[in-house]
C-alpha cells in the first residue's frame, strides 16, 4: 500500500530560533495520530536540533541534499555519514534548483541516490520540466530521461527506500500551480514508466509526492487524483498552520 505523505521542503530558510519556533507550532497543532507521514527539511546547520525536538512524535526531519561521495576533499559539502551520524535518515534528492543553480546532472543523481541507498537512506526524488519544455510538448519525454538515467538502474529492493516527487518548474514560487488534472496526468504517466520498467509492484507501492505550489485551498483537490500520493511543500511550509492544514487535508480524503 502507497503511503501518505507531506514534506515540507524550508529550503534557505529559518536560523536556529525560527527553526524550533515553527517546529513548536507544528507539534503544538498537529493530530496525536495520523495517516499522514509528516516530513520536514530544515537546513542542514539546523538538522540535529529539529531531530532531538521532534523526538518520538512521529515527524521524520530530511536533509536537502548531500554529497554523492562518502568522504574527502570536498570542502562545504555534507556526506551520508554526517547525516546517519545525527539520526538523519531521509534526503531530497534532484530538486529543480539544484539541477538549476549547482549543475546537478542525472548522472551526479545516479551516484547521489547510490550512495544514499547503500547507506539505508530513504530518497524523495525530484524531477520536472521547465516551462519551456511544457509548452514544446517535451514534458512527458524530459521526466522519463530523468528518471531513467538516476533511477532504472537500482534493483527491485532499493525501490522500497524511493518516494518520487513531480515538481512541474513552472509552478515553484511562482504562485502558478498544475491543474490537478495536469498532475494526475503526469503521475500517472510516471506510474504507467515504473509498471513498465520496475514491474507492477513498485508502480503500486511507490509514493509519487507533488510538489508545485500546494497550499492549503488547493491541496484537497490535488491530494483527491487517484496517482497523486501527498506533496512537496514549499512556501507553505514555512507557516505551521499553512503546513498543518495541508496535512489534513491529506489526512481527511
């Protein structure tokens, strides 16, 4: 069975102060129990401060990236060790800005996701086309080489630590958001790539997340497509009563 999720995604955003405050509002509000897998991803000065104060409640604190090698002469990045050796053990993988701003190729991702697996990592891996590609009628060809070349290479065992998350670029803090009819479209696209390629079994087990724009007055309808699994939450993540109530309008379908 698909799990429920929403990540909230707080990208260069919230010192230490901010970043506890927002986590008390979020604990303070949210159900007791829940369906719903609740993610977040502060910055990476801020990980092990949001690991100790969400101990035992069920939220699941993410890095944003990390570094494709073990160890060694990479100075400012962060590796798979660091992660574990904090008790982090969830990481964003292939966001759109890093694919934009830092040069991240498929192949970088292939050798980012291997290494995160083999460290027991759970992966939220991102794909998308731009606008331009949308309105040339590549999208459905760009997400495909995206997830082929990072992804069809990993066994059928290492799907169970994979969650995919379609970020349409066009639709991220820009306030412009896929109709969710353009979402269930392509995660079903996306879908029908894994049942033929991965197999019928982690076509129907893998979470496929969105991640475009979710706010709180459109999430439902988004959440209510059949291939559409939870989100990828970005400005409205930054709120504890914006994030909360797009975790239940998850929970509450």
């Amino acid at each position: 069975m698909r799990k429920k999720i929403v990540a909230g995604n707080w990208k260069m955003n919230n010192d230490i102060v901010q970043s506890k405050a927002l986590i008390e509002g979020i604990l303070s509000k949210k159900p007791e129990t829940t369906a719903t897998k609740i993610v977040i991803a502060p910055g990476f000065v801020n990980l092990q401060a949001a690991v100790e104060q969400t101990r035992d409640t069920g939220i699941i604190v993410a890095a944003q990236n990390m570094h494709q090698a073990e160890s060694g002469a990479f100075t400012g990045e962060v590796s798979v060790g660091m992660l574990k050796g904090i008790n982090v053990n969830t990481v964003i993988l292939g966001h759109s800005e890093r694919r934009q701003y830092f040069g991240e190729t498929n192949s970088i991702l292939a050798e980012k996701v291997n290494t995160a697996l083999k460290h027991n990592l759970t992966v939220i891996f991102c794909f998308g086309e731009e606008l331009a590609e949308r309105q040339s009628a590549k999208h459905f060809d760009v997400v495909e080489t995206q997830l082929r070349e990072a992804l069809f290479h990993l066994s059928e065992s290492d799907w169970s630590n994979i969650v995919l998350a379609y970020e349409p670029v066009w639709a991220i803090g820009t306030g412009e958001t896929a109709t969710p009819e353009q979402a269930q479209e392509m995660h079903a696209f996306v879908r029908a790539l894994l049942r033929n390629n991965v197999g019928e079994t982690i076509a129907g087990q893998t979470s496929i997340l969105y991640g475009g724009s979710v706010k709180a007055d459109n999430a439902r309808e988004i959440f209510g497509k059949p291939d559409v699994d939870g989100g990828l939450i970005g400005g409205a993540s930054l709120k504890a009563d914006d994030f909360l109530a797009i975790v239940n309008a998850m929970e509450n379908l």
